[in-house]
C-alpha cells in the first residue's frame, strides 16, 4: 500500500512549517546569545574604562593634596624664618643701641661703627 498523495502533502507541509518554526527559533535564540555575549563584554568595557578613570582621579587627587601640603610646608618654614629674621633684626637694633650709649675706647668705637655700617647695608 501506498501513502495517499494529500496526507504526503499535508505532512510535508507540515514538517516543512515545523522546521521553519524551530529555524526561526534556533536563528533568534543563536541572535540573543550573541547580543547577550555582545553586552556582557560592554559591561566589562566599561567597567575597566571606569576603573581607569577613578585610578586616574585617585591619582590627580593625591597629587594634588602633595602639592597642597608641600605648599603648606614651605609656607609654613618661611614664615618662621621672617619672624626668625625679624627677632634677629630687632635684637641686632638692641645690641648696636646699647654698645653705642656705653663710653668707648677709639678701637672699640671704630669695630662698633664698622659693625654699625654692616648692620645698615642688610637693611
């Protein structure tokens, strides 16, 4: 016995529907796989992009600070050494105006006018 033409048909028919459906279903699915691939290696895109970027800005962050504290430390030592300088100034205004209000011999007169002379030039 022999298939009857029309139930060949409609088998085929069917079978050929039933293939195309789990081909469309296999092309879709493999088309997912790969946009899911796709965006996990975005994600890691960026998120190695937005470790760099905070490296950087930890890094432009502490060097900054350096300065700033740098800065601060220089500051810091120079306002020592002029109110050193200025306490050495004043002291030296003290000794001068006290060695030159005591009565002196001519050598010690003479030292005295000569530290007197250097003492000017440095203000």
């Amino acid at each position: 016995m022999g298939m009857d033409p029309l139930a060949t048909w409609i088998g085929s028919l069917v079978l050929s529907t039933v293939g195309a459906a789990i081909g469309a279903y296999f092309t879709t699915r493999a088309k997912n796989l790969a946009t899911h691939d796709d965006l996990d290696k975005l994600v890691e895109q960026v998120q190695a992009v937005t470790r760099e970027t905070e490296a950087i800005k930890a890094e432009i962050t502490g060097g900054l600070w350096d300065r700033q504290k740098r800065w601060e430390v220089r500051r810091d030592i120079l306002l020592e050494f002029m109110r050193s300088a200025w306490r050495l100034d004043f002291a030296l205004q003290e000794f001068v105006a006290s060695c030159e209000s005591k009565p002196q011999a001519a050598e010690e007169q003479k030292a005295w006018e000569q530290i007197h002379l250097v003492f000017n030039c440095i203000n």
